[in-house]
C-alpha cells in the first residue's frame, strides 16, 4: 500500500511556502505503527512529481538496488524538472512488531 505521510508546502505560483532558514521551521511528523517488512520512500517532488504513484509502487515492490537505479532513470526520463532525492528505508526483522514512531 502506497500512502502520502506528508504534504507539499508550495503556493499557488508553486512556490516554496515552508523552507529551512526562514524563521522556525517545524517539521512534518506523523505517528504510524512500523512492523518488520515494511518500506518507506522519503523523497523530494523531483522524484514523487515525476512518477505516477502506481508506477513508485511498482518500483517499490522491487529490490532496493533495482528501485532505486529504476526510479532514477524513470524521473530523469518524465524531464528530470527539479531535485531529485530520495531513500528507501526497509524495516528489518530486528524490528518489534506494532512499534510505534514518530
């Protein structure tokens, strides 16, 4: 399942309206409960802009190397328009069941 955990913070001329260095700044978070297997794609609107959100689960249910090199090669394609950063987080088995974070 591919969900959102954050929002954009840009303006109607698509203009940053949160950035860090511009008075306090404080962060997104969200609370979630995190099991082993599970994956997280923390990225910037250069890659979640660029490619559809079937197409980063498609990616996503691959192995790290294989999405990571993927989804590169698949933003730079849709025109590569901005910053292009991202990780892929996977949960281990060292990872308590129903564990909450922040």
């Amino acid at each position: 399942e591919l969900a959102c955990l954050t929002q954009d913070h840009l303006g109607p001329e698509q203009e940053l309206t949160r950035l860090i260095g511009d008075g306090e700044l404080l962060p997104d978070f969200a609370i979630v409960r995190v099991q082993a297997g599970d994956r997280y794609l923390l990225c910037s609107d250069g890659l979640h802009n660029e490619i559809p959100d079937e197409r980063l689960a498609y990616w996503l249910a691959h192995e790290p190397e294989i999405a990571q090199r993927e989804l590169v090669a698949e933003a730079l394609a849709a025109g590569g328009r901005d910053n292009l950063s991202f990780i892929i987080l996977d949960l281990d088995s060292d990872t308590p069941a129903g564990r909450t974070i922040a």
